[in-house]
C-alpha cells in the first residue's frame, strides 16, 4: 500500500492501533498500545521517561516492527516494515536532532534527498516551491538562501518540519520540537504546529512540556511503563497530567478503594 493521493478529509481516522506491543528479547517496552490520529488533529503523546514514547514512535517510523496487535491505515491493515514503507505510505518523522547541515542553505536542506533533477538540479524550481510552502506555513525565514548555520533553533525547526511536508503526508510525528528553545522560539513553533494541523495533517506530538502541551493538543495520550494510561483533552489541569504519567492517580484511586473498602467492613 502507498500513499493515496486523496487527503484525508478533516476527522477523518487516518491511522489506529490496537494491541500493539514491541518486546526486546525478554524486556517489554510497549504492551497492548492504542492509538488512533484523525486527519487535522494534533495528538500529544506524553510520558516519564522510559514510558515507551521513543518505542512507540520507532514502531509508527518503520524503525521497530511490532511483536503483537495490529496497525491500520486509512482503514486498511499495514505493515510499517521499513522507514522508507512508513514515508511512502504518508507517515513523516521530525527527530529531535533535526538531520540538518549546516553548511547547506534553507533550499538545500528541503530537498536535500529528494532533489528536483530530471536532467540536472533545477535550482529555480526548487526555490520557488522553498518559497511557496514556507510562506503558506507561515514561517519566519529571512531568506531561502540563508545558511542554516545562521538559523536561530526555533527557524531550524521550522526549515525541518517543512521538508517533511514537502512529500505532502498524512501524519506528521514531532519530537520534542520545543526542546532547548527560547519562549519566543519555541511560540514560534507551536504557532507552525497550529498551521499544519490546519493544513489537515494529523500530528504526533512527543513533549514533556506540558504547557506547550496543552497549547496546541487536541488530545493528550499518557503512556506509563510501556501501557495506555490515559487520553484527556487540553483543558485537563496539568496536575492531573502528570498524576496520570507518575502513576499518583493509580495510588489515589487504590487508596480510594481501600477506604472504601475498610468502611464497609466497618459497618458489618
């Protein structure tokens, strides 16, 4: 299966899992996951680390294949057996460390990998198009020729969400886009995560800041010792998002239990 070349209308279920587990050897790092993303959504996933956040995006990336459950896409079973299937199929990934060089400008950077060339570089073509989608994505780059070494972190984010786009996919996986970021930098691309979820793109969202969580999310899936612990909305109070990912919402509710427990049989 391939990318289709119909975009998903908004809300659209684009991509579900269901039991999705990744053993290695004999340590579990991700036990019977769901996940569903709509089309037009950003969808956090947050946890502690070792939550299997990494794992899990590995899995959606083609990097690990599952060992149980199952994943579908636009309503068909896959298999994401390689990264490359992954992107093929319209599933992009942003690491955390970007993959940019330096010493290349804005435009090389977009393209680098999949240059414009039916006989030669089409160095005009592949400015226009540079162009183009930065102004639609809004973005505040001072020129498409400017060295990516003279980039501040929060345009370099941007110059890399962008080539992710350029393939046009269905999902966007981020990771921790805000990390080591000014508050201006990192406004900057919340603002550009707004826009490509408004583009109709489904987003995945890793972070462990919670406001920038909350900021852009739709929804919040809490992932904690590799298992489901939770989906909640934007407005959930941040002290409730992180009883979820440190377990404390388990120990009240067993403490709740137990209570209750010891005054019924207080009352025999």
């Amino acid at each position: 299966m391939t990318q289709s070349n119909m975009s998903p209308t908004k809300g659209e279920l684009i991509l579900r899992l269901r039991g999705v587990g990744k053993q290695f050897g004999a340590v579990t790092a991700l036990e019977d996951i769901e996940l569903d993303v709509h089309a037009g959504e950003v969808v956090a996933l947050v946890g502690d680390n070792g939550a299997g956040k990494s794992t899990l995006v590995k899995v959606l990336a083609g990097v690990h294949q599952p060992t149980s459950g199952s994943i579908e896409y636009l309503g068909l079973p896959v298999s994401l057996d390689s990264p490359r299937r992954a992107l093929e199929m319209g599933i992009a990934t942003v690491f955390q460390d970007l993959a940019l060089c330096e010493n290349l400008d804005v435009v090389a950077n977009l393209f680098l990998g999949q240059e414009l060339s039916p006989w030669r570089l089409d160095e005009i073509q592949m400015e226009v198009r540079a162009w183009t989608l930065l102004q639609e994505l809004a973005a505040r780059i001072p020129s498409v020729r400017e060295p990516i070494a003279s980039l501040s972190g929060g345009q370099r984010q941007t110059v890399a969400i962008a080539r992710s786009l350029l393939l046009d996919p269905h999902i966007i996986m981020l990771d921790e886009p805000t990390a080591a970021l000014g508050v201006a930098q990192s406004a900057e691309v919340l603002n550009l995560i707004e826009r490509v979820r408004d583009r109709g793109h489904g987003v995945i969202l890793i972070s462990h800041n919670m406001e920038d969580v909350r900021a852009v999310a739709d929804r919040i899936v809490v992932l904690r010792l590799g298992r489901n612990n939770g989906v909640f909305t934007a407005e959930t109070s941040q002290q409730d998002l992180v009883a979820a990912i440190t377990g404390a919402s388990e120990n009240s509710v067993s403490r709740r239990a137990a209570r209750k427990l010891q005054d019924a049989e207080a009352a025999i």
